[in-house]
C-alpha cells in the first residue's frame, strides 16, 4: 500500500469519540492512551507512519502542541520513533521482562505466543572469571561450562546470553544439550536441576559494535545489561548469567508493595490542668 492509499484508508476510519475534557486526565495522555491502544489492535502496524501532527490535532480538535506532547511521550517509551525529514514510524509495543518471576527466555518468548530460538556463538568447558568463580562459591580447579548465544523471537535478535555452569552440578552437558534449544528444560529433564531463585541487577548501557551487529542495531544504541545468579532450592547458587537486550524491545515491570505501616502508639494523656479552687 502506497502512502496516497494509506491516507484515503485512514480518511474513511470514523472520527474518534471527543476527548473527555473534565476527567482531569490531560488531553495529552488522553491521546497517547488512544494511539497505544491502535497500536495494541493492530489498526497502527510496526514500520508504518504515524498521521501527521496536524492531521491528529484536526481529529482529536485539540492543538498541535498538545499532540506534540503525546507523541514525544510515546517516543519516550519506545513505542514510536521518529526519522529527520520522513516522520513517526510505528516501533511496536515493548516486551516486558518481569522480576517476580524466575523464567527463562525460552518460557518468556513462549507466553508471548512467539517463537523462541537460539544462535550459538560458542559452547565450551573453561576456567571461570575471577567473577563466575566468586558468584558460584567455585574453588581454583573447578571448571565451568560457557554457553554464549543470541536468543531470538520469531527470528528477530532479542538479546545475547553469557551462561556459566559448574561442570560437576551437570557433567555430560557438552554431550546431552542442543544449545538452540531451553537450557532450563535440559537441566530440569537431564539432571533434575530446577533453579528455583535468582539475584538480577540491571543497569543501563550502549551497544558495542559487536553487540550491535549481533543484535541488528546500530552501534551506541540503548541497551539492557542483566547481570543474574540462579540457585537451586537449598540455596546451592547454580548459574551465572551476563546478557545484553535490546532498549528499543524491553521494558522492565516490577509490583512494589508498601509496608503496612505500624499504628501509632495511642497519644499519651495530658496532664490534668491544674485547679483554680483556693486552697483552704
């Protein structure tokens, strides 16, 4: 579909229900929210432009300023980004990664309802870093096994995985395991290891030049750094992971609770005002 046929389809979508302007909500939200959810629906695909500032504030009857705001605000998240002299393009909506839970790539991609993969990089025995050795509690002559890969989603690179194992918790792993296949399913089926809790830290960073041509970005693009350490049950610590995600295709989500706060101790009595009464 060329873009004079893009414009004529998106003339005949019906005008948009007026925007709620005594629900305190700003219009700004207002539209983002209603972009996001054409995005979701599919009405506004990955790769396609987004209308024109004018032509959503002559929708929506609100400024172009106002659009603006909305439209830098889906910037920000990822969802839109925009080209010197050609406009906004439609990027998707971001995957989340979730830290209440311990699942792998594999287990993540395939709640999605996509379709995981892997690319080996290299898979070998070796000694583990000074930082492998002291996170698994390994001593000078233990061994690891290094798996490091590219994990796809219905063929598109996601992220790379650095795996370190302790070779005595699964021996015959270089035997036993497709490396394009879940590590965590080998490890569960083979060895009857399941890694139950994990410690994750993540931070933010840039694409290397390798990175990048792993991952089909650019090079400096915005990246996810997980550092992980998995443990088994009774807290043998199991596996060490260092892997780099796309910015442009995650988020992180989290749930924080608030501690019920304690109720405060009953306030003490006053003293009882003395009495005026003369003393006889």
């Amino acid at each position: 579909m060329d873009t004079s046929e893009m414009m004529t389809s998106r003339s005949r979508r019906p005008r948009p229900s007026p925007l709620d302007r005594r629900s305190g909500i700003p219009l700004y939200h207002q539209i983002q929210q209603r972009l996001l959810e054409q995005i979701h629906s599919g009405e506004l695909k990955p790769g396609e432009p987004l209308p024109s500032i004018q032509q959503i504030a002559t929708r929506m009857g609100v400024s172009q300023m106002t659009v603006r705001q909305a439209v830098g605000a889906l910037c920000e998240l990822g969802v839109v980004y925009s080209r010197q002299g050609k406009g906004t393009f439609i990027s998707g909506i971001k995957l989340e990664r979730d830290f209440r839970q311990v699942l792998s790539f594999t287990e993540e991609t395939l709640a999605r309802g996509a379709r995981p993969s892997s690319t080996l990089l290299s898979f070998r025995i070796q000694t583990p870093t000074p930082e492998v050795k002291e996170a698994l509690g390994l001593s000078e002559s233990d061994r690891v096994f290094h798996l490091h890969r590219v994990r796809n989603s219905d063929s598109v690179p996601m992220g790379i995985e650095s795996s370190s194992l302790p070779v005595h918790l699964c021996p015959r792993l270089l035997e036993t395991f497709d490396p394009t296949t879940s590590l965590y399913e080998e490890l569960a089926n083979q060895y009857g290891i399941q890694l139950m809790v994990t410690d994750e830290v993540v931070e933010v960073g840039s694409a290397t030049t390798e990175d990048a041509r792993l991952l089909q970005i650019p090079p400096q693009s915005p990246v996810f750094l997980f550092m992980r350490v998995s443990y088994l049950e009774e807290g043998t610590p199991a596996e060490h992971v260092r892997s780099v995600y796309r910015g442009d295709k995650y988020k992180i989500v989290n749930r924080l609770m608030r501690t019920k706060r304690e109720r405060l101790a009953a306030p003490i009595a006053s003293p009882a005002k003395p009495t005026t009464d003369a003393i006889e």
